[in-house]
C-alpha cells in the first residue's frame, strides 16, 4: 500500500512539473498553486488511509486486509 502511495505521488509530481511548464509558457503561474493544494489534500488522505488500516488491523496483521470487508 505504501509503494502504492508513493507511486501515486510520483505520477502527480510529473504531472504537475508538465502543468509549470504549460503554465509558465502562457504566464498563468499562480493556477499551479489550486493544484498544488489539490495534491496536498490527496496525499494528506492517501497517508490517512494509510494509518487507519495499520491502526485498526495491526502491524502484523496487515497482510490479511481485504477491502470487501469495509
């Protein structure tokens, strides 16, 4: 789960140095920060879920998560 996240991230950051890149082209910066919020906000969620799952089902038994259980 968690290369799961880090994968994720990975991908966004890339998406958003294209979206700079774009962005600065047409000189329209300051919508790069609405998107950077955006990013913050998904990955403040992907760690909560993150802690939950560890939280509730404990370190050792984290290789028994099913997501039909929720």
């Amino acid at each position: 789960m968690l290369i799961l996240l880090i994968l994720v991230e990975l991908m966004v950051m890339s998406v958003s140095l294209l979206i700079f890149l774009v962005f600065r082209i047409i000189n329209l910066e300051f919508y790069l920060i609405y998107y950077l919020v955006f990013i913050v906000c998904e990955a403040v969620l992907g760690l909560r879920i993150l802690v939950m799952i560890v939280r509730f089902r404990g370190n050792d038994l984290y290789y028994i998560f099913n997501i039909r259980k929720f």
